[in-house]
C-alpha cells in the first residue's frame, strides 16, 4: 500500500503525484529485468532530468525547485521503492551538485548548475580511496597547480557512476594534512582521466561502480570549488545531507519489500487459510512496517531540522544507522515471508535483500555512525 505522507503544501503533493506515477510507470516495469541484464539506465536520468527531479533542493536561479528537504527526499524514496538502482543514483547525483551549489562563486554555478539539474549533466562524488574510506582525511589523490592547471594524480575507489558521469566531484591533496585538501569540479572528458573495469557487485548490478584513474590529469584552475584547503570540509558537510539521501532510498527499498511481502501472504493459502491470517506472519508484518514508518520519521525530523537551519549532523547519522539497518532487516524478513519462492530471481525480494547491504556501508558505515552519534554525546 502506498505510504501515507504529511506534505507542507499542494504543490508539494502535485509533485509526489508526478514522481510516483514516473516511478510505477517507467522505472518499476524495467528494474528487475535492467538489473539481471547490468544494464545502466541513462535514459531514465534524463527523464528525470526534463521533469525537473534532479534540481528539487537547489535554488531555482540555477534550474532547481527550491523545494525544502523534507519534500525531496520523500521524492527520492519513491523513486528507490520502484528501482533501488535509480534512487541511489539520484542521491548521488544530488551530492554531487552540493559543493558548487554551497560552495561555489556566483560565476561557477551561472556556468555549470543549470545543466547540472537539468538533466543534461550527470554527476558523480570522488572521495573514497582504497586507503580512504572511513578516514577521508587519509587520501592521497594529489593536485600540483602547474599555471592555469591542476595535474592531478592518483586512484578514486568505489565511484558511483564512475565511467558513465559527466563531471566528478573530485576531493585531492593540494597540501598536508586535513587543511590540505582541496575540491575540484572535474570534467569527465578530461585529458588523463579514466575510469577502471566496473567492480563485480552483489546487488544494485545497474549501477556502475568502479575506481577512476588520475593520470596527469589536466583540470582548469577555474574548477576549484572554494579555496584551498576546504576540501574536507565541503566533504563533510555534503555528506551529511548524502546521509539523509541514502536513509530515504533505504526506507524506499523496505517498503517496496513490505508491500511485496503483504501481497503474497494475502494470496497465499496453507491450511486453508491466507497465510496472513497466521499470527506468526501477522507479528513478523507487522514488525516490518513498524521498522519502515520508524525510519521514515527518523529521517524526516533530521531534514526538517536541516530546513530550519538548524544542526541536524546527528540527526542525519541516527536516520541512515536506522533507515539502513532496518532495511537490511525488512527484506531479509521478506524474503522469509515468502519461503522457498523469496529465494528465487521470480519475486523481487532476493534482489531487494541484496541491495539493502551496501547502505550500511556506503555515505560512512555504520559503524562510522555510531562513532559519529557518540562523540556527540560527548561533546566532542
């Protein structure tokens, strides 16, 4: 059943209307057959693109919909509760847009962001290093400025989109230690820039993932977002709100897998009875959905603080630790619900228990959450 949802104006709701029936209509038909298939769906970006879904939290000067969070990020769950592939890629695509949204002079972003959430342009965010994922102040990625150039070297690691992006987000060392690091709005048809073979994942096999090779890269000067030095610090801050995306495809994916486990205890009968009649499957359901709506509020009070301008940093890593782990939970859960038959590749929830895994460990682990929640407590 669809979710019910509390939005702050009609418009709000007009546009939950269009994204769900973009979502039923064109992106749920293909996913599971895409996904079998490893197939990108580029064309899908662009849809969303031309029907203004990529811009929803950017100001409208630049092509976005100046939308508050809460709003978007309840689009964003619809999308990846018709296809996990699509709404990870749209929170990335999001992310990605946040340093030149935030950080970036009035001249860069005339220049850059109305094709960036239009749909012309798709994006990607270079952090990570094999050697840097958790501890992102450990890249070594480096950027030497040689005239009006930056040569850029070194190897990116878990890139969503990576190969198949137009521009890339990209954090690199421009001097020593946290204060060294820099951002650069890298174009993908940069001399010197590639990305490796796409790494062999166990779900969201839509999606490409692989490492994206600096090679002397040559990237104009005039593509440094804010000034040296504040790269960790526009990582960190787009993170946060990354977070939020991912809790939202997270609770997305749980709830397309509560919806497919109602469904088939309706309609299947043993002993006589609809197998939803039995109180061992009644309590496991309902479980679930009491893990989906927590979630969902979880998320949603962590945005409504950020759309206040209040610090939602905690917040934001209470709602993916929640929303991921119950994810991960609910379609493992599906998956029992429908025995033998949630294990074969005819029903979608063995591909939705794949895909709950790597929320809990892309945007920060969440092991990296807890760490993050405690040292708030502290005070630290």
């Amino acid at each position: 059943m669809p979710a019910e949802r509390l939005l702050p104006t009609p418009e709000a709701e007009d546009l939950l209307a269009l994204v769900t029936e973009i979502a039923r209509d064109e992106l749920k038909p293909r996913a599971s057959a895409d996904e079998e298939a490893e197939n990108f769906p580029r064309d899908l970006f662009t849809l969303i693109g031309k029907s203004g879904l990529l811009g929803l939290p950017y100001a409208e000067r630049w092509g976005g919909a100046d939308l508050p969070y809460e709003v978007y990020l309840q689009a964003l769950e619809e999308i990846a509760s018709a296809w996990m592939t699509v709404g990870v890629g749209l929170s990335v695509h999001t992310m990605s847009c946040y340093a030149l949204a935030h950080y970036g002079t009035d001249e860069q972003r005339d220049r850059w962001l109305p094709d960036m959430l239009g749909g012309e342009l798709l994006g990607a965010y270079a952090l990570s290093e094999t050697q840097a994922g958790s501890d992102a102040a450990a890249l070594t990625t480096r950027a030497r400025l040689t005239g009006d150039e930056y040569q850029v070297n070194g190897t990116k690691a878990w890139i969503t989109h990576a190969g198949v992006a137009d521009f890339y987000t990209t954090m690199v060392r421009t001097g020593e230690g946290s204060h060294g690091v820099s951002c650069l709005l890298v174009d993908s048809s940069a001399p010197g820039l590639s990305a490796a073979p796409r790494e062999r994942k166990m779900g969201l096999t839509g999606s490409p993932t692989a490492q994206l090779i600096f090679d002397n890269a040559a990237v104009p000067a005039d593509r440094l977002i804010g000034e040296e030095g504040a790269g960790l610090r526009i990582a960190l801050s787009s993170l946060s709100s990354g977070r939020l995306g991912i809790a939202a495809c997270a609770v997305g994916l749980a709830q397309a897998a509560l919806d497919e486990a109602v469904e088939y205890a309706k309609g299947r009968t043993q002993f006589g009875r609809p197998i939803i009649e039995f109180q061992g499957l009644e309590f496991l359901l309902a479980d679930m959905a009491a893990t989906v709506e927590s979630a969902r509020a979880t998320y949603l009070d962590a945005a409504r603080r950020r759309d206040r301008g209040l610090d939602f940093q905690r917040q934001s890593s209470i709602a993916k630790l929640i929303a991921t782990d119950g994810a991960m939970k609910v379609t493992t859960d599906a998956v029992q619900v429908l025995g033998g038959a949630g294990y074969t590749r005819d029903f979608p929830v063995e591909r939705y228990m794949r895909e709950a895994k790597v929320p809990q460990i892309f945007e920060g682990t969440n092991q990296i959450q807890r760490m993050l929640i405690a040292r708030s407590l502290k005070g630290a």
